[in-house]
C-alpha cells in the first residue's frame, strides 16, 4: 500500500493488542441482564457510570445550561460563533477552580495556562508534539495504560521506553529503576525528553506517594528533562484519609518553588472530564504548563481538536455551581469506595488478591497462582478462558507492559452492582472448578483413566455447565 | 595560543608558523563569540545569576547547552511560537480586542477577514427556541425521561451513525440534491481543520508535498504543515485566468516539485474556492481527476462552502462526478464541514469523506484525537433531520447571500475597487492595487495595515494567501448588515483619498 503514507500503514497505533481484541469479543456477544444474560461482562472499560443519576438531576434543574440560554436570556448565536482556540473563559475558570477542589484545594491553577482539548487522548498528544521531536524519547513506568502506545507514539513519532517497576515493592517507582530505564534509552540511542507518569495509576489504580515525586522532580531536574503527571484520575481517589492523593502541582508548591521557575516549567499535567465526571463522550480535556511557548504552541495546536461550544457552555454552568460540585466529589467517592469493597472481597472470597489502591475505577488483581507457568503464554492462556469461559473481559498486564505475567486489571464501575456480583460469582466457579480439576489430576496420579476420574470429570463438566448461566452458550 | 604551534611551524617551515597561530586565534575568537550570544539570550527569565557564576568552567555542559527552556522543547513548539502571526491571524486579533458595533462602539473595527456568515443565524436561532429542549441532551422528548447514559459514555469516536445519516443527507440537500453521500465513507472530526489534518497524515509522509492552487486560505498553511510536516507547494493562478486553475499550472508545479526531489503526493483543491470564491467546472473535474491518475496522486477537494453560492453558475461536487463517471475513487476525498453552510463553527464539525476502504479505516482510528462532543452530535441530528426547515434555510441564505454580494461589490466598484468574478463562499477578493504605493508585498502590507490600523477594517491581504500578485485582498461580507456597508466605503474612501494626497 504504497499510496499511504507510513503511518497510515504502520501498526504503531497498537489498535491490535489484546486490549482491544477483548472489546471485539465483547461488542459481539455483550452481557445484558435480560436479553444475553450469558454474555461478556465488560470489565476491561474504565468508565464511571456510578453518579449519572447527580448529574442527570442537575441538568433537570438547570435547564438553561443545555438550552443555550444564560439567564433565560438565548446565547445561541454567541455560542455557534464561539471558535476560539483559548477557550470559553467561563469554562475555563470553572475547569481550574473544579481541578483545584478535588485536590482538597490545597492548589490553585491559573486559566490562562490551561489549553483545552477535544478529550485528554487529544490533550496528551499535543503535549507530545510540543515537547519531543521524532525519535526522541519518553520514559514510562510498567505497567501503563495501553493506549499510551497509540497516543504519544503513532503520529508524533516518538518512542517510549519503559521503566520497569515491580510488585516486589507495590510497583513504586524507584531510583535505579528511572537510571535504568534512562540508561537503556541511551544504549538505543534515544533522546530522552521526559517521564510520563499516571497518578492516580492506570492501571494500578494507586497514587504516588511524595517520595516518589520527589524522587521523580529531582530526576527530572538533574536530567534537564520534562515530567508529564496524567492526573485524569485525580477525581476518583475513594480513600478517607485527605492527604491521600498528592498532585505533583501540590510538592512543586510544597517546594516553595515559584511558577516561573525551571523546574515548574518542566511539568506538564493533563487533565479530562472523563473519568471523574463520567463524562467521556462529551470530549474534554485539557493540558496545564508553566511554561509559555508550551501553552502557546498547544493552543494554536488545539485548533485541531477543540471542545463543541455547547459543552463548554454546559459544563461551565455545572462546575461552578460549588453546592453541586462539593456534593457530587463527596459521594462519587463514596460509591466508587463501595464498589472497590465490593469487589476486593468478592476476588478474596476466590482467593483472589489484588494490589491495595486507592483510586481509579478499577484494580489490579493478582492472578499469578492460576498461571500454568509464570510466562507471558500461560497469562495469555488464562486471560482467554477468562474471555471465553467465564465471559468477563478483562485487561491482561501484558497489554500494559507490565514485566510480570499474572496480573490483570479490572474494571468496577462500568457496570451496577447486580451485574458486578455476577461478575464475581462467575470468577468464583471458575476459580473453584480449575481447583476441582487440580485436586481431580492429582488424584488420579497417572494420565490413565479410572472410572473414578472420569465420574468427577463429569461431575465438574455438569457443574460448570449448571454454574456458566441459564442460557445454552451461542 | 602558547608558543609551541607557531614553533611547530618554525620547524616544519611550511607557513606552518602563520596557520599555527591563525587557526588557534580563529578558534578562540569563534568560541568567545558564541558565548557571549548564548549569554545575551537567555529565553527564560529564571536565575541568570547562576549562569553567571557557572562562566568560568568553560567546558560546562550547562554552558554549551542553552540553559533556557525552548531547547528542550520540540521544534514545532518554538517556531509556531516564535513566527509573527501572518496578517490573517494579527488582523483578527485586533478585531477582536475592538469589535465595532453600531450603537456601543461606532469607531470599532469592522472584521471583514473572518469568513463566518452572520447573514441567516436568525433562523437558526429560532429553531433552537422552538425546538431546542426536547434535542438537548439526549432527552427522550417532550417532557421524558432526561437520559444522560446515552450521550456521557463513550461512543465511536468517528462519530454516531445516526450523525452521519443526518449528515449524508443534509451534505446532498445543500449540494441542490445532484449527489448522495454513503454515511459508511464518512468519518467525523472536530472541525474541519482536523480532517485535512488527518488527510495529511493518511495520504504523506513529512517532507512529502500537496500542490494547492494559489492564492489559498492561509489556515491551510497550518492544517497541513504544522505537524504531520507535509510541504505546501502553491500552484500559481493569475488575475489574468480569474485566478482560476490551469491543469498546465499543476503540471508545471509538479515537474518543478520532481525537480527539487519533492515527492508530490497529492492536490488539494477548494471548490468553492477561498478565497476567490470560483467553482470549477465539471469538464475542470475531470481533468483533475485525470491527472491525479497520470501521476498517480491524491485530490482532496474541500467542500466546505459547497452550500453557499450566490452565483448563478451550477455547483457540482466530486461526489456527483465519481457517481456518473468511471474514476479511480480509491485517490478522491472530500472534506466538508457544519462551520460555513449552517454558521456552526463554535460545534466544531468536519467530515472526510473517501471512497477509499483503506483511507478510512486510518482515519476512523486518528479520530480519536479529535471527536465531536457527543451531546452536539444529538442535537445537530433533531436539527438536521427537520428537512423542512433545513431546505427553507438553505433557500433563504441563497437569496441574504446573493445580495449581500452583489450590494458590497457593487459598492467596491463605485469606489473604483474591482473584485473577481465570484460564485460561492462569504468574501470578495478585491483588486486594491492601484492604491498601493510600491507594487511589492511590503507595499500591500503597508496598505493592510493603513486599513486595520487607521480606517478600522481587517481584511485578509493577498500575501497571507501566497498569492503572486500584489494588492490583492479578501473582504469577507457576511459578518456586515445593509447599514454596515455604508460605513466600510466611507472609511476605505478616507484611505484612497489620504493616498491621493
């Protein structure tokens, strides 16, 4: 195909890793309560459908807001004008003062430094494109979210580099881990630019600690490098304890560092509704630097992808009403804490661990003792018996890049609570039976067949029927 | 600098002795000259104390590095930065920060260098009154159920197939019906400017060239080149053709390309055209399209003012000619968008169309970076659906353009200013040459800022359209009144008779 441009033709999109291959599945034989009851649940999608019915009451009440009108008064042809790359002022200033609330507002962020975008896989482009030149390179902690290979590689043509963390330590970045992984570029000859880090994590669902954020601002000053902290997560830290979630704009502060100054200009944090809001389709997102020529070159970049006047409009509107937006952080975080409870015991009670977390709309569960070898294959294996067995799609770590086979993020609240105790009872059987099938094996000592492990054989293949749904399998 | 070169030279005998000390002392004056640049510049205000301090270790990383910001950031980064807006944008600046309105600010600037069309919003708008609260927000209509599930979660990213629909529908309505479009062969974006970006990125390589007929719209210059890093290479048109297209034109450009071993991997043509405002002919289609297949390239046609022509001449889309003609479509496509024909630019909605499979499965996945909101791909689909209004709208900007047009031109001809033959689009592309001092770009420059800064016009010179002739420039009419054109001619006659003088 010759008549493409490479890009076109690469596969550097990464759009064919099992990431996606499970949501193939799943669109084709989707989990419904009434009408495929069978189905594939979906848990391999970081979604937030918990607190649509807050949203859905404010919007009843506010009619105004998606109604182009602004005290009763119609603004629509304001609006359908308004294509201003710097954005709806109003919008911006209840953007800033919403991402400062969920960091318990011990930051504050100036509008003029916030570029929006169309999403936050829009946003963390840009910044690529701002920051890097082809070739060049980022480094990454393991495990990282699978998209990350499609939006800061493909068109930008940079490289990522990974620096491998290990569970060993929960995952935490560690010094000799950032030299490793810096070192490693420089054998490929790459230009390392800067560190990309989620926080809270994708897919660990943890947030950083200040140590490592620390660690992290003096690697990156030491290196005269960038730091990009992707805080689309912030909103959705569930743990009680206030001081749980630390932004990297709170240690810059806590540094007495000036915003002008060096290192506040080599971080870069982006933002999105996507996540906290639950809000991806409405496409917002945004990028936060110090740094002028960054903002200035992001802007005249977010020609190419800017946010629908209309939703500026709505959301502005929504995220300055304080009483909402106070209510609305309050009991997302309940509910999202509740799901995770739920969630934790129900691996627990199938003797399922998963890593301790505090954030995110997922976890990332250990499944290293159900692997038939500790290889990438056998993880490979179990996730699609997973997908075709037991019917829930699940993210593989291999699709995050994480060095050891065996865990898997999954996703829990993207579906309602009915849905996620099937989920976990179907984990449960499954888990029990391989436990029967092992117990069944060893009996039998021998590959032979005695008529008394073919009698269980049979009991586990009628109890795993009776257990798969009500429904004969399509 | 010491005595052992020159000595060395002494002993060789070889004028040695001259070489020995130059080259030393060029070195040394060379290095002192490049630091004290380096110090003279520093592109971020943060500690040049320190700098200071660090001077005497010559041999410091820190010092041969630039300490300031801009080295560590990428090279698209600094020079869109660093490049002085072109007129288009600087011009647009200032009638932003000045708007002229009638009553509350008489002496403000006149914006006739942004191409949106005030001309018919009010009909718009009153649909909205009318039926705006049941196609907001996914509402189940009439009082139901407000369900945000289906417009929050994530839908394709190329767009909702309903959309589309509406989409397809309304394309072929505005193109007078001649032509249907495959809601299959589209992909959505955030704008326009997105999907020739996206085209860009699908069709070449960076360093890889379009050929696009001057003089063009100057976004054009950042839609394509900024970052996939396609090069632009204008095709010369000439007030002497009407600015109109010579396929002679293309070809030359084309050799002229293979020449300087610039590979050309497509045509970019706008029909209507911006800004002249001409439409090609179908017999001019099928040229293209002929010698898109002889060399063996792409034609993006941009369609995006197919919907507003004030002309008498018959618009015909690419669409309508791949349907009736036996091309091969596998190089076309089309880029359309809501921001001229329905004056919604702040929806920020663009569409590629292709008839290539290929094509389009690259450009579905390069969406994701420029979505359209979903809750305004809801609403657009009430609106566009309501063919009713649709064709009642379509109708009655026609007849607010045509006169607009013919009522600004005809005033532009009283005060001795000639404009092109026009069929389509929002703007003139007037001859201003005569009142230009020196026949150059600095003399049109000089005349555009004369008009910005002291008559408080903006109006989009020729250069910033790479255009090869002097003194050209395009007045956008649609963002005027009837009463507002009264007061542009008094204030270019003031220009004309301070040149006069």
């Amino acid at each position: 195909m010759k008549f493409l441009s490479r890009k076109a033709t690469c596969n550097s999109h990464g759009q064919d890793s099992s990431y996606f291959l499970g949501w193939q599945e799943y669109e084709k034989n989707a989990y419904d309560e009434i009408t495929n009851p069978s189905g594939i649940i979906q848990m391999g999608l970081a979604e937030n459908q918990l607190s649509f019915d807050l949203l859905e009451s404010w919007m009843a009440n506010n009619p105004d807001a998606a109604g182009f009108k602004r005290n009763g008064q119609s603004i629509f042809r304001e609006l359908a004008l308004f294509q201003d790359y710097h954005g709806l002022p109003e919008f911006k200033n209840a953007l800033v003062q919403f991402m400062s609330q969920i960091r318990g507002n011990k930051v504050t962020f100036d509008p003029s430094k916030l570029v929006l975008t169309a999403g936050a896989t829009s946003a963390s482009e840009t910044l690529i494109f701002c920051l890097a030149n082809p070739g060049e390179a980022f480094l990454l902690p393991t495990p990282y979210y699978p998209g990350f290979d499609r939006d800061l590689k493909w068109r930008t043509e940079v490289e990522i580099v990974p620096i491998h963390c290990s569970s060993s330590n929960n995952f935490i970045v560690t010094k000799s881990a950032l030299e490793d992984a810096y070192q490693r570029a420089h054998k490929r000859n790459l230009k390392v630019k800067g560190v990309v880090i989620t926080n809270p994590s994708n897919p660990l669902g943890t947030t950083s600690t200040r140590q490592e954020l620390d660690l992290l601002l003096d690697f990156v000053q030491d290196k005269n490098i960038h730091l990009i902290s992707d805080e689309i997560y912030s909103g959705t830290h569930f743990n009680s304890s206030p001081n749980k979630f630390i932004s990297v704009a709170q240690v810059l502060k806590d540094r007495n560092l000036d915003d002008n100054s060096e290192l506040s200009k080599r971080v870069h944090i982006l933002y999105s509704l996507s996540k906290d809001l639950g809000l991806p389709g409405f496409r917002v997102g945004a990028l936060y630097s110090n740094d002028d020529t960054v903002v200035s070159a992001a802007t005249k970049m977010s020609s190419f992808g800017l946010i629908s006047s209309q939703t500026q409009y709505l959301l502005s509107c929504m995220l300055s009403d304080q009483k909402f937006t106070t209510h609305y952080i309050v009991e997302n975080q309940k509910r999202l804490k509740n799901r995770y409870d739920i969630i934790v015991s129900g691996l627990r009670n199938a003797g399922i661990g998963v890593l301790p977390s505090d954030a995110g709309l997922f976890c990332y569960v250990d499944m290293r003792h159900l692997l038939s070898s500790n290889t990438f294959e056998a993880e490979m294996e179990l996730w699609k018996k997973i997908l075709y067995q037991v019917k829930l799609n699940i993210s593989p770590g291999a699709a995050c890049h994480c060095t050891e086979p065996g865990w898997f993020r999954v996703c829990f609240a993207n579906m309602s609570e009915d849905t996620l105790s099937l989920a976990l009872q179907r984990i449960k059987d499954f888990v029990d039976s391989t436990k029967r099938g092992d117990e069944t094996r060893g009996a039998s000592g021998s590959s032979r067949y005695s008529s008394r492990s073919v009698m269980s054989l049979t009991k586990k293949w009628v109890l795993r029927l009776s257990s798969n749904g009500h429904e004969p399998e399509r | 600098m010491r005595v052992i070169v020159p000595l060395q030279g002494v002993v060789q005998g070889r004028g040695g002795l001259v070489l020995g000390s130059v080259i030393p002392c060029a070195l040394f004056y060379f290095l002192r000259l490049y630091l004290k640049r380096n110090r003279a510049s520093p592109a971020s205000p943060s500690s040049p104390s320190s700098s200071d301090l660090l001077l005497p270790r010559t041999h410091s990383r820190t010092l041969l590095s630039p300490r300031a910001s801009p080295a560590l950031l990428s090279s698209r980064a600094t020079s869109i930065s660093k490049a002085p807006d072109s007129p288009y944008y600087a011009g647009r600046k200032t009638a932003l920060r000045d708007p002229y309105h009638p009553l509350s600010n008489p002496h403000g600037v006149l914006d006739l260098g942004l191409a949106q069309n005030k001309l018919s919003l009010d009909l718009i708008e009153e649909w909205v009154v009318e039926n705006g609260r049941d196609s907001i927000v996914g509402g189940g209509g009439g009082g139901g159920e407000l369900s945000i599930e289906g417009i929050a979660t994530y839908q394709p990213f190329d767009g909702l197939l309903s959309f589309k629909v509406a989409l397809a529908g309304f394309m072929s309505e505005v193109m007078g019906r001649s032509v249907s479009f495959n809601p299959s062969q589209m992909v959505l974006t955030a704008g326009a400017s997105a999907a020739i970006e996206i085209l860009s990125f699908c069709l070449a390589d960076s360093g890889n060239a379009f050929l696009v007929p001057s003089p063009y719209y100057p976004g054009f210059d950042r839609d394509i080149k900024l970052r996939s890093g396609v090069e632009i290479i204008p095709v010369t048109c000439r007030s002497t053709d009407n600015f109109n297209l010579s396929i002679s034109a293309l070809d030359q450009a084309f050799n002229q390309a293979k020449k300087k071993g610039l590979k050309v991997r497509g045509v970019l043509i706008s029909n209507p055209s911006n800004p002249v405002g001409s439409i090609l002919s179908r017999d001019m289609l099928y040229s293209l399209l002929d010698f898109a297949q002889e060399k063996n390239i792409h034609i993006i046609c941009d369609e995006i003012f197919a919907g507003s022509i004030h002309g008498d001449e018959e618009f015909v889309s690419m669409g309508e000619v791949l349907d009736s003609a036996d091309f091969d479509r596998d190089r076309v496509h089309i880029v359309y968008g809501l921001s001229k024909d329905l004056s919604l630019p702040g929806f920020r909605v663009g569409v590629i169309y292709s008839f290539n499979e290929n094509v389009l499965a690259v450009a579905k996945k390069m969406a994701r970076f420029t979505s359209i909101s979903v809750p305004t791909q809801h609403f657009l689909i009430s609106m566009l659906s309501d063919t009713k209004f649709i064709q009642e709208y379509i109708k009655t900007n026609k007849v607010r353009l045509r006169k607009m047009y013919t009522d600004f031109v005809s005033a532009l001809k009283k005060l001795g200013i000639r404009c092109t033959k026009s069929s389509g689009g929002f703007y003139c592309w007037a001859d201003m040459s005569g009142l230009i001092r020196s026949y150059s770009e600095k003399g049109e420059l000089e005349l555009f800022d004369k008009l910005l800064n002291v008559a408080k016009i903006n109006v989009t010179p020729g250069s910033a359209c790479h255009c090869i002739e002097f003194g050209w420039f395009r007045c956008c009419f649609t963002t005027l009144t009837e009463k507002d054109i009264p007061v542009v001619i008094e204030r270019i006659q003031k220009v004309i008779e301070t040149y006069k003088s």
